[in-house]
C-alpha cells in the first residue's frame, strides 16, 4: 500500500527522465514506533509480490544492500541475513533485468564481492 501510494505521488509529480521509482527492501528497517533494525528475510516476504506487479514502473531495484554499523548489525548473524536479502534482491533485479540501487555503510568490501560473486553489471 505505501509504495502504491509512493508511486502514484511520483506519477503526478513526474518530472520524465529526473525522477523515477525504484523498489526494495533497505538493509535497515523501522516500523511504526519500533528502533531500527538490521533487515530480516521475512521482511521481504511481504514485498516480492510488489516486484511483479510493478515490473513496468520501476526502474532499478533499490536502494538494497548492507550496513554492518554496529548498532545495527552487532552480530555475524545479523550480517548474514542481510547478506542473504541482498543476495536474493540481486536474483530478483536479474530476473527482471534491472538495475540495482546499492546501499553500502561500513561493508563495501562485502558489497563489492558480493555483486562480483553474482555477476552484476549494472548498478549505482
């Protein structure tokens, strides 16, 4: 529901060529009144329907990634599994053949390799 709303203020707001919607899960997460988070897999569950149903208006898959800063991601698990949402956003942006959108906070060597390891060739 928020990103159709977020694509539809982007729609009407439109400036061709400038501004373009992107779609996917932040490696750092918050709902509602809860702290932030390191990004789970069930997170995002909810949004790989959104991928599919919104192939044609978005432009790159994004802004997905890593952010190992402590605070966010104190744990080697916590690393891992945002390892594996990127990893799986990176399927997703192949599939559909689109960009990807690269958030990278205290892991760049990690998201460098991993886009390496999975073959990818475009990406911000």
């Amino acid at each position: 529901v928020k990103f159709h709303k977020r694509l539809c203020y982007c729609e009407y707001f439109s400036y061709p060529g400038v501004v373009a919607p992107c779609l996917g899960i932040h490696p750092i997460q918050c709902w509602g009144s809860q702290e932030q988070r390191s990004v789970r897999l069930q997170d995002l569950d909810s949004a790989l329907p959104l991928f599919q149903k919104y192939r044609d208006e978005i432009v790159a898959v994004g802004e997905i990634g890593l952010d190992f800063t402590p605070w966010y991601a104190p744990h080697a698990e916590h690393r891992d599994e945002q390892e594996a949402v990127f990893r799986r956003q990176l399927e997703i942006s192949k599939a559909l053949d689109l960009p990807v959108n690269v958030h990278s906070r205290s892991a760049a060597k990690v998201t460098i390799a991993v886009l390496k390891e999975e073959g990818m060739g475009h990406y911000l």
